[in-house]
C-alpha cells in the first residue's frame, strides 16, 4: 500500500490527468475529414459574415460622405472602426471627482476678475478635509446635481466629431505602451525575449517609428552582426512605405503574376466544362502532350488559339502584351474548348495513328540511310567524313566517280542534283514528332503542338570497352638491386 502511495507522489500532474481523462474512441479517416470540412466551413461562413459586415459599414461611410461632405469616405470608416484603447474598461462617474469640479468652479466664480483663479493644488487639500467630514449621504446630496452634469459631459465626449488622426495616435501610443510592459512581464515570467518594431503606414499619421527590445542582448545581436540598430531598420522601412517605391517597383511584376493565375485558373475551369463529366476529378492541363493528355483522353480541342506561333502555358509567356491577348481571347469566348462527337473523335484518332505511323516509318528510314552512308565511308579506304563532305561540294559526276558503282546503292546518291550530307555523328539526326489537330487558330490553321525532347545521355554514340592503359614500366619492379 505504501509503494502505490509513494508511486501516486511521484508521477506528475500530466501523468495523473492522463490516466484519470477517460479514453475517447479513436476518429475514422473518414470521421476527421467531416470534422476537417465542417471547420472549415465555419471559418468560411465566419469570414464572410466580417466582410459583409465591411461592406455595410462601408455603405454607411459613403452615405455619410454624400450627406456632410466634408471627408472621404474613407475616413468616416476609419472613424468608426477606429477602435478605443488595449483595456476597452471604463470607470464609472466618481463623486469625489463630481464634488471637486463642483467646489472649483464655485470658488472660481467668488474670486474676483482682477485676481487670479483658485489654484486645484493649494486648495485640494481643504476640499479633501471638508469631503471625508461628510457622511455618504450628505455626499450624495451634494453631488446630485454634479453627477448628472458629469454624466451629460460624457456623453457629449462620446458622441462628439473626433478627431481621427489625433485619437489613432493617442491609441497607437497607450497600446503599445500595454503590449510593451506585456512584453517585459513575458520575458520576467519565462525567458522568453521579444522585439517589437511598430511604423506608421500613411503620412497622415503621427506616430513615430518605435523599436523595442525585452533585453540588451537582441540589441548587440544587431549590432554585431547587422552593423545597425533596430531603431534605423524601423525608419528605413517607414520610409520604404510613406515612398511608395515598393509599389511602383512590383506593380508590374505583380500584374504579371496575377494575369498568368486568372488565364490558368480560367482555362483549367472552362476545360472542366468542356469535359461535363462529373465522376472525374477536374484534369490538369498539358500543354506540352496536349493530344495525349487531353484530347485522346476526353475528345476536347481548342479552337481559335490567339497566338499561332506558340502553345505553351501561360507560365512560360513573359510578354505582358501577349498575356493580355491571351486572357481576352479565352473571357471573350473568341478561344473555347469543343467536345469533339463520337464519329469525329474516330475519325481523329485513326489519322493520328496514321500520321504517328508514317512519321516513325520515316525516321527509321532516314536512319537506315545514314547508318549505310556512314558504313560506306567507312569502307571506302579509310576515307573521313571531312572527306566525304569535302569531295561532296564538288560536282555530282565527280562525286560518282570517287564511290564504288553498284546497284545496291541508296537512291540518295544515286541522285546528282542532291550531294548526301554525311553528319559527323549520329547524335545530329534527331527527329522531333508533331502533332496537329487538336489545336486551331481562329483562322482555321493549325497550331503545332510540339513535345518536349527527351534530354539526350551524355554517353550517346560512345564505344564502351577496356580502357586504354599505357603499358606498366616492367623495369621499376625488374630492376637490379644494388
């Protein structure tokens, strides 16, 4: 009994709420992903539910800029967003301050015009001795009156015309003064340091750049390694946003940026309705096997592409006037995906195997062609493709007479009107497949889709076999001692 006492002392208090905490079932996949999407749901409807509430407050402010004038809109909403201070506690109206406004007021009014007024801190003392006589409810005869006063002040303050700037900076000020010694507290309660970089934004504000650090060590970090303080970083970046360089700078870039995500996100939804199959997931575009990907896939093509020269993404266009062109093609429906029917997607796929079929029957004869050249000049008493190519620039009756006649030869050079051009190796005869059809202009004409070659191997075309050694120098482990 006592080792489960001494047992029960030693584990801690995690331990204890552990084992006491009654073990819940563990979620399905299924059952967090509800959870997940209903989270989800919430802080969307959350979200939206604070912009519409912008957007009446933003109402408002227009309407009160048509009736007074006198402002933006913009600043009657700031004027009533315009949040108070970091403790939003006020205190009520207090009667000792009731009686004392009172009793100065009255003692103002009995001096006489040619001296000077009462002075609060001479005369605060008596007041005070004259008010801890009173009893509570002789108190609350006496400032009856005051308070009501007091009360009406208040509320005047609260619905009287503010003065925007003026109060933002009061607020800035009081509020990072809170966050300041929340900061020191924190790092008092558990070592944990802060650095507190606050600018202002616009010019109309009065605040000034502030930097604060919780301890002297992020100030030598600074210092030491940045050769500067966090007070100048404060100040350059205050200028870096009251210039409005930045602006200017990324305006361009950021358009860019912003054209080349509305054009994908336009075309990646209008092929998903071209598609109108709702049991699939929405496809990602390809613009490179285009064919491949999308339209042996699903049947669809593109009609009246803007740019004949190119089909590319709109991620490698970097031509702003051609992003434009682009995206106004493809909003003004003069660019569209069409569904091909049933008989022209047959009819599509068996010219496309033709045409792939005469396209690779052609490659492997252009490569039978050179292989039988290039064995040729090999054979030909050691003859070099230099010197091919260079008795190749002369007449084609001279070029006849230096290769043997037989009838086995290409009809290649058999013709004198075209000398064969025998390349040095084999890794320049490349051939680079085409396909059309799926991609028109507005024209009519077709757009070449054409594929990405696949990287050539650094060791293409190079004899693989022992290695050429020198010969060992038998006299280093032959040779005489001595």
């Amino acid at each position: 009994m006592s080792r489960v006492r001494e047992s029960k002392k030693t584990l801690t208090y995690r331990a204890r709420s552990s084992m006491l905490r009654p073990k819940l079932p563990k979620q399905t996949s299924a059952e967090k992903s509800r959870k997940q999407a209903a989270n989800r749901e919430r802080k969307m409807k959350l979200a939206n539910s604070f912009n519409n509430i912008r957007e009446v407050i933003w109402t408002h402010a227009e309407q009160m800029k048509q009736e007074f004038g006198k402002h933006p809109a913009s600043w009657y909403f700031e004027a009533i967003m315009q949040r108070g201070r970091a403790d939003r506690a006020r205190r009520k109206p207090n009667r000792w301050n009731a009686y004392l406004s009172q009793e100065v007021v009255k003692r103002n009014e009995a001096t006489p015009t040619d001296k000077s007024k009462a002075n609060l801190m001479v005369n605060i003392t008596e007041i005070r001795n004259v008010w801890n006589a009173m009893t509570p409810e002789e108190q609350m005869a006496a400032t009856a009156e005051a308070m009501e006063e007091l009360e009406e002040k208040r509320a005047v303050k609260a619905l009287a015309e503010r003065k925007v700037a003026q109060s933002s900076f009061q607020d800035a000020r009081h509020t990072l003064e809170t966050i300041q010694e929340d900061l020191m507290a924190l790092s008092s309660w558990t070592g944990v340091e802060s650095l507190l970089i606050s600018i202002r934004s616009s010019a109309e504000n009065y605040t000034q750049p502030l930097s604060f650090c919780s301890t002297k060590a992020i100030l030598k970090y600074f210092t030491m390694v940045w050769r500067t303080t966090p007070l100048e970083i404060a100040c350059k970046m205050e200028a870096y946003l009251l210039s409005g360089v930045g602006g200017v700078v990324s305006s361009h870039a950021d358009s860019i940026v912003e054209l080349k995500k509305s054009i994908v996100q336009f075309i990646s939804d209008t092929l998903y309705e071209a598609i109108d199959n709702p049991n699939i997931p929405p496809p990602r575009m390809n613009y490179a096997n285009f064919s491949d990907a999308i339209t042996a896939k699903f049947g669809v093509v593109i009609i009246g592409w803007p740019l004949p020269d190119r089909f590319c993404s709109p991620g490698d266009i970097t031509s702003k006037n051609e992003l434009t062109v682009l995206h106004h093609a493809w909003v003004s429906k003069q660019t569209w995906f069409r569904k091909m029917s049933d008989e022209e997607f047959n009819t599509w796929t068996l010219e496309r195997v033709e045409r792939l079929t005469h396209e690779v029957q052609n490659a492997s004869s252009a490569s039978n062609t050179n292989e039988s050249v290039s064995n040729m000049a090999n054979t030909n008493g050691g003859t070099s493709n230099s010197d091919l190519s260079t008795s190749a620039s002369g007449s084609g009756s001279d070029m006849l007479a230096g290769l043997p006649s037989s009838s086995s030869s290409p009809p290649l050079l058999q013709s004198p009107a075209m000398p064969p051009q025998v390349p040095s190796s084999a890794s320049q005869i490349t051939f680079q497949l085409v396909d059309f059809g799926s991609v028109t202009t507005a024209s009519g004409e077709l757009v070449p889709v054409t594929k990405k070659p696949r990287k050539t191997r650094s060791d293409k075309n190079v004899k693989r076999g022992p290695q050429n050694r020198p010969p060992p120098d038998f006299r280093v482990h032959f040779a005489p001692q001595g």
